[in-house]
C-alpha cells in the first residue's frame, strides 16, 4: 500500500493553481468558490457572532420599559424587583442551554433560544398592551424569564463556539463579542427610535420580542465548531486563527461605540422627527455590518496562503509512504526504515464477570464519585462535576455574586435612584442609556488588557478581577451618599466594572477548568448573576425602598385600578442599600484574593503551551490536534520565511 501525504486536504477552491501574476484580486473574490469559503469559514462564524451578541443583550435595558411594565400592570417597586430577579435570573440560568450544546450542534440551542424569545417577550407586550387579560405575577414572571432566557441560549450557541474556535485569543474573544452584548442596549435603542419613534414604550417590548429570533434565524446555520490548527513553536501565526482581525473588529466596534455616544447624547438636546430618527439608523446599520468586510479581507488572505503552500508542496513533494506490514513503515524518499513499531500494550486484565450487572453500576458511580474529587491539573480538561466540587469554583462563584449582584442591582434601578435624588427626567434618561456604553468599554476593555498583560507580563487574570471588584465600590460609595452631580461618575464606573467583570470570570473557567465541558460551566459561571441580584436587589434595595417610601407616607396614584405606587424621594432611600452593597462587594473581593493566590503559580506559566507543537492536550479542548507529532491530514503546514521566499520567488503572481 502507498500513501501520498500531499494527498489530501488540497481539493477546496481556496487551493486551486496559483493565479497567474497580477491577478486582479476581485476575480477571485467575486467567484462563488470564495463565496462558499467565507460563508463556511471560520471568521464569518466570528461575524454572525457579533450579530447574534448584539441583538442578545435586551435584559441590559429592563430600565427603559420597567416603568410602563410597572404602572400597566400595577406593581410597586418590590413586586417590579421581583420581575426583574426573574428576568435576571432567565438570562444567567443557562445550565439547560449548556447541557444541550454538549450533545447536539449549536445551531439547535440558536432555534430554541430563537422560539423562547419570540414567546417570552410576545407574550409580555400582549399583557403590557392590554391585549390579553392582566396576568397573575407568576405568569408575567414565567413570560419574562422564557424571555431572558434567550439570551443564554444564544451566548451559548455562539460566544462559546467562537472561544473554542480560537482558543488561544479567547480573552479577545470573550472581550469583544461580550462588548457586543454590552452595545446592544444603546442599538436597541436607537432602532427602536428609527422603527417606532419612541413614543410608545410598549414597542420597544415588541421589537426585543422579533429582533433577536430573526437574527439567529438567519445566521443560524453558520454557527458550527472547527478544528483548531495546531501551530508550530516558533513557526509564524496562521492566517486562520490570526488575531490581527480581532483588532479590527476593536476599532470597528469603538466606532460604533462612539457613534451612539453622539447620538444619545445629541437625541436628549435635540428634538428629531421619526425620519431623522430613521436616517440616523442608516450608518448604525452600516457599522454593524462593517466586520464582514473585516471577514472578506482575511479569508482572501487564508486563499492566498493556502496557494503558497500548495505551491512549496508541488516544489518539494512530501515523501511516499510504503507500508509493507502491520509492524514495518518504509520511508521511501529518504531511503531510511522506521523501527519496527511496538506491539500494543496488552488489554487491562478485568476481574472475574461473575459479579452482577447492580455491582457494575455501583463501581461505576463509586468510580465517578472517586474522580470528582481528584481533579487533573488546572489548565486541563475538567469534568462538570470535578469543577462544579472545586474550591476554585466556589471561591470565583462567591466574588462574583457579591460583585456583579451589586453592580446589576444599582444599573436595574438606575431610574429610581436619579428620580430619588433629584435629577430631571432628561438626565436620567441620559445616563441611563449611556451604561450601555460604559458597559461596554467595560468588556471590551478588559478581554483585550488582560490577555495583553497576561502574555506579556503573565498578569493573573483573577487579581484584575480583584481590582475590577475594588473600583467598583467607588461607585456604590457615591451612590450611597448621594454626592450632588456624582451620579453620572457613579454611572461610568458601575457600568464599567459590570461589563469588565464579565470576560475575566469567563476566561478564568475556560483556562482552570478547560474547554471540553466549557458549554456547561461557562453557564454555571453566569448563575453568579441571578442569586446575587434577588440577594441584593430584591431583599435588599427593593425592602428598604419601599419601606422609607412608607416612612415617608409619599405615594401617588397610577396603573390599573387606582393603585398606589410608593415613591421614595432623598439621599435615605437607597443609603442603606448601597452600604451594604458596598461591604459585600469588598468581601467579594477578598475572596477573590484567595483565587489569587491559589492560580498564582498556574497563570505564571504558559498556560497556552498544549495549542502548539510538541505538547499534549487537544487543541480545541475535544480531541482535535496533531497525532504524534504530526499536523493532522489534510492541515496546511505553516511555512518558515527561508520556505516563503523561495517559493515567492518561484511565481510572482502567488
């Protein structure tokens, strides 16, 4: 038998002969074979990502209709409080959706998130809008968690498969398409403006109900796993998993950031009919679809590569391999004989098959139950019940219930709280629409920062989560006292440290405890978010609001039915709140010190050392890499620049 190693892996259109020089690189682009290489090819799975995480991100706006879900329903501010858990808690419980992704592909967790959306928020704009009957409050609580609960499905679907896609940039990875995320409440804003004209904040439920289903539905079938291609050490960055267009999707989407900054701020001093609100939409439209050119330019870079490398293969052809027997290989174009193989190692001898079928399973579960509480080394792949048991993941659950709770507590009720102290209208619809930005330079911020300290200075990614926690207790203090004109610095700075806390505790899980079983623990990891908001929004902020509501004995009569709705109004409404808020975000970052400590020594080495040559460990955290030392069949090899020169100089045109 004779085997060409050059054989195969060659046959796609992206590694057809070499153009003839000075090819006009459009004739190759608009070709349908190019066609099909972006749309099937890896970074376009990035593009649709950042569509999908765009429009995930409604449950970041309950703010802007929370007052009319409030007074068309008849709600005080602890029952709204108590919606709001179920919205936060739909969002993060994503366990299910994890589940699901480890046994089925990620375009069946997109559809049922896709369905759960249109149903949830459907139905919540139907109660709002009087037209169904007023539902009881567990009903409302059902509709929205369904809802919120979307959104887990579609970071699920897409945010994980991107991470596991490029798993060497995942801080980049998580930084930017979370960034997205942290956008989307300002884009929804902005659409809902241009669609609706912002009279009717029913609507705005409306287009949060269609919006997100259509755009998973349309990109649903884009969304897939790759194997990842191995590099070699030393060797040059594959233009497949290259991170140079990551940094154009940064500025792409700092742009985009910039553009809404002015827009927010220009909308709440300039009154805009319904069509400039619609013309305004034109270049948001615009910059959101602007990475596909990002996506364009690289895959034309990945064909143009995949040409040089087939043209050093027909330069300097790869050696035949004979194999004469099953223990025998000859290397025919170096007339060199491999050793004979080794036998294979004799099968484990199994003890005697007299016990019964009941034994067996109890061996296996005692098995089980004995492995989770042995765990591999940090940095290798965990199972979900050997991280679920870690004290890793205890301490990093506990840091982030006490951080984030506190930070999703103040921005739900960003609304009440410039109402209680004071602020016009005008202005708290500012600053609350501007979270979504500050949100945003959150995420992004800290994706990117700490993957550059982190390869260049090994910085832990758990001591800036500790700082992040830290920093964020200057917001809580400035709400607390109720500083005259500081609740727009208060702003910034929760909206900033919510967003960055996001992508370090997701990196930190991916890189302790692995990527094989990321889909699950990635969701366990969110579930931080809902208990620490029902501790500290619900029986926190929302029982001592209402009850200085009532020592105050202030209510005015709105909703259905005559109801009263307290209204709080001084710098004691939410003081007590955000002191104790305060405490348990500096207990959260104190323990997150002992995270710290305990990942010290990991992250001071190469935590990235199993994705290249030479070392174990699979390259996507599933099975996928080089066998025994060799690139898997069919992978393009990267080629050195002595390799690159020679065969430039070979054919101009290439």
């Amino acid at each position: 038998m004779v085997f060409d190693a050059g054989a195969a892996g060659m046959s796609s259109p992206a590694s057809a002969s070499p153009p003839p020089p000075g090819t006009n690189p459009l004739r190759v682009i608009l070709t349908r074979g190019f066609a099909r290489q972006v749309i099937t090819g890896r970074w376009f799975t990035v593009f649709a990502s950042l569509l999908i995480m765009a429009a995930s991100g409604a449950t970041y706006i309950f703010s802007t209709y929370s007052g009319t879900l409030k007074s068309s329903l008849g709600y005080d501010q602890r029952t709204l409080n108590t919606v709001s858990f179920f919205k936060d808690l739909g969002a993060n419980l994503g366990v299910f959706s994890g589940l699901i992704n480890e046994v089925t592909p990620p375009w069946v967790v997109l559809a049922m998130g896709a369905a759960m959306n249109l149903f949830g928020y459907l139905m919540v704009y139907l109660a709002v809008s009087g037209r169904t009957a007023k539902p009881p409050l567990w009903l409302v609580c059902l509709y929205i968690f369904a809802g919120a609960n979307s959104q887990s499905f579609a970071n699920t679907g897409a945010l994980v498969t991107c991470v596991k896609n490029f798993p060497e940039s995942r801080g980049v990875v998580l930084g930017i398409l979370k960034g997205f995320v942290g956008l989307s409440g300002a884009v929804y804003t902005q659409l809902y403006l241009a669609f609706y004209g912002g009279d009717d904040p029913e609507s705005l439920i409306l287009l949060i109900a269609w919006l997100p289903a259509a755009v998973s539905v349309v990109f649903v079938h884009t969304i897939r796993y790759m194997p990842y291609p191995r590099r070699r050490r030393g060797g040059g960055e594959s233009q497949e998993t290259s991170s140079d267009p990551f940094f154009c999707f940064l500025y792409l989407s700092i742009a985009l950031a910039c553009f809404l900054l002015v827009m927010i701020v220009v909308q709440r001093q300039v009154t805009f009919s319904r069509p400039a609100y619609g013309l305004a939409a034109t270049p948001l439209l615009i910059l959101l679809l602007m990475p596909l050119g990002v996506v364009v330019k690289q895959e034309y870079k990945i064909f143009r590569e995949r040409q040089l490398d087939a043209a050093l293969l027909a330069a300097s052809p790869p050696p035949t391999i004979t194999v004469a027997a099953a223990d025998h290989v000859q290397l025919s174009s170096n007339h060199k004989t491999e050793h004979p193989l080794p036998p294979p190692p004799p099968p484990a001898t199994t003890p005697a098959t007299s016990t019964s079928s009941s034994t067996s399973c109890l061996g296996k579960l005692g098995g089980c139950v004995k492995t989770m509480f042995h765990p591999p080394a940090r940095g290798e792949d965990h199972t979900i019940l050997q991280a679920l048991v870690s004290i890793d993941m205890l301490v990093l659950f506990i840091a982030t219930i006490c951080g984030v709770g506190g930070t999703l507590t103040a921005i739900d009720n960003m609304g009440q709280i410039g109402q209680s102290l004071g602020y016009p209208s005008k202005s708290i619809n500012t600053f609350v629409s501007l979270i979504s930005i500050w949100n945003y330079a959150g995420r992004v911020t800290a994706g990117y920062a700490s993957e550059a300290v982190l390869a260049r200075y090994r910085f832990p990614r758990t001591l800036l989560l500790t700082l992040v926690l830290l920093l964020a207790c200057a917001g809580h203090l400035l709400i607390a006292f109720g500083v005259p004109g500081s609740l727009y610095a208060a702003s910034v700075l929760i909206g900033f440290c919510f967003g960055a806390q996001w992508p370090l505790v997701f990196a930190v899980i991916s890189e302790v405890f692995g990527l094989k079983y990321y889909s699950t623990l990635y969701n366990f990891g969110g579930m931080a978010s809902p208990v620490g908001s029902y501790i500290l929004n619900v029986r926190v902020a929302g029982r001592l609001y209402d009850a200085q509501a009532a020592r105050q004995g202030g209510s005015v009569v709105v909703g259905v039915g005559g109801k009263h709705d307290r209204v709080c109004l001084g710098v004691e409404c939410f003081k007590r709140s955000f002191l104790i808020i305060t405490a348990a975000t500096v207990l959260g970052a104190l323990v997150s010190l002992v995270l710290v400590w305990r990942t010290w020594r990991f992250y001071k080495g190469d935590i990235y050392a199993k994705f290249r040559e030479g070392s174990g460990g699979a390259a996507t955290g599933e099975g996928e890499g080089e066998v025994d030392g060799r690139l898997p069949v069919g992978q393009p090899r990267r080629v050195g620049a002595e390799e690159e020169a020679a065969a430039v100089n070979g054919w101009k045109g290439g």
